[in-house]
C-alpha cells in the first residue's frame, strides 16, 4: 500500500495524476489532513501541529492494517512521514520525501507561509485557478487541464447558495505558519538519524524550502539515501508529470535499498546557511 500526504495548503486530490498511475501496482491511499479537502476542521489552531498529524497518521495506517507502507510526502506530508517512519515499529517500509529535509530554514518557512495568503473569496473558478497558478508557480509544468482540475478541487462555494468560492482549507491554518524570530529554522535531525527504511529525497533546483546544502547534509549523515534534483522546479515538483511518475515507481518497484545501519556518531552540523 502506498500513502499520499500533501503539502501545509493541499489536499489529497492534488495526487490524483501519481495515483491514478501508481494504482497499477498497489494500493493507494490518498489523505486530507485535518482542515483541508474532505477531513474535519479541528477545535483550535494550535491543534494544527505535525505531532498530531503524526498521530493521525498512525492511526490512519493501523486502521488499514497493514505490516508495510510506502510513504510519499509532499512537503508538511514528508515531515510527518519523516517523524513516524522516525518511530520503534513504524510499518512505513519506504519514504519518498518531496521537497523536503531534515531542517527547514526561515525563508523556507516564510514562502509557505506567503503561498497561504488569499483573498476571503474568488468571484469564479477561472480566478481560483489563476491564484493556484501564481503561488504553485514553482511547481514547474502542469498542463492546463490539470490546473483547471486543481482549481474545481480546492474550491467550495463560500456558504449555501453563494455564488461566490473560497479555498477549501481552515482559514486558521494560514495565521499559524509564521516564522520565530531570530531563530534559524526548525530542525528534523533527530528525526532524520533515527529512520531505518530506504529514502528517496526528490529536491526542486531552486527550492528555497529544501536548499542544497541541507540536501547535502542529509546525505553526509546517511550517504545510503537517494536524492533527485528536479529540473524546472521550486517548491515542490507537481508529481503531476510522467517523469516525476516514472522517479517514484522506479524507487518503489526496485525495494529501494538495503536496510541502513544507524550512525552514532556525531549529531550533524547545522548547514551554513542556518548558523
């Protein structure tokens, strides 16, 4: 079985074009996280957190019952793949983490954060569509109708009978991603020291949320990872191409590589851009 988890605005349809190819070959399993698409909003922002994502997460793949999963994450989903393959006993077997790594720096953060501002309410599909173009720019080539397709899925009418749309996500989830001053960034190397499964790190040349010296970071610590420079992109490469496809099936299919032995060593350092 695979499991879907999207980015801090996305929702599980933004994986309706790897889904629909990787379900030639096992089970796919795309989820909303709390406040976005088709899950719940919960009672409080400060509920919206990767420790309880996490949580989530594992009660997701407890229910489903199964001894192995592979894991595809895009951005927050990577995080909270990372934390609970990170776990004694986690059944994600493989992990694929898109766009990003083991520590995310400020200026990462504020980007997310920017792409999360909207308007209270569009006046038509066409300018949902036109706002996702603008801050999923830098998710590289995605074909008209996979826009159009985008945009029928994170829209909902902006109450009963209203003609006009919002996004469809918690507002709350936008006023929460803010960046602490003075601090560096947040760190996941704990996280990323204690995983025992195979890794695939797909990275967007220019992303800013999973910059190059994190990237080389990570391979320093577990040389034994696979990482992926995507051409054209930012944050995050789309998966929304047969070259993207073609990347994940081919870590999926071949079982990924063998059981890493965990260093004990030295925590790593803090890449240079973070000190």
């Amino acid at each position: 079985m695979v499991v879907c988890a999207h980015g801090y605005s996305g929702n599980a349809r933004d994986f309706d074009y790897l889904a629909a190819r990787l379900a030639t070959d096992a089970r796919i399993v795309c989820l909303d996280f709390p406040g976005r698409g088709d899950s719940q909003w919960l009672g409080s922002s400060i509920e919206y957190n990767l420790l309880q994502f996490a949580a989530d997460a594992n009660a997701l793949m407890a229910r489903v019952g199964r001894k192995r999963v592979d894991w595809i994450g895009t951005s927050m989903g990577g995080l909270v793949g990372m934390l609970a393959a990170s776990q004694p006993g986690s059944p994600i077997a493989r992990l694929v983490l898109n766009d990003i790594g083991a520590f995310l720096p400020m200026d990462g953060l504020r980007a997310i954060g920017g792409h999360l501002e909207a308007p209270a309410s569009f006046a038509s599909l066409a300018a949902v569509e036109a706002h996702l173009r603008r801050t999923r720019r830098e998710w590289g080539a995605i074909g008209d109708a996979q826009w159009q397709a985008l945009a029928r899925h994170h829209a909902r009418a902006l109450r009963p009978g209203s003609s006009r749309l919002r996004l469809h996500f918690d507002p709350r989830i936008a006023r929460i991603v803010h960046p602490i001053p003075f601090a560096p960034g947040y760190s996941f190397w704990d996280a990323w020291y204690r995983l025992r499964c195979p890794v695939l790190l797909l990275r967007g040349e220019s992303s800013s949320v999973f910059p190059a010296d994190v990237a080389a970071t990570m391979l320093d610590v577990r040389p034994e990872a696979r990482l992926v420079e995507v051409k054209g992109c930012g944050h995050v490469p789309s998966l929304m191409t047969e070259e993207h496809v073609t990347l994940v099936r081919a870590f999926l299919q071949d079982g990924g590589l063998a059981k890493p032995e965990r260093r004990r060593d030295a925590e790593p350092p803090l890449p240079a851009r973070a000190a």
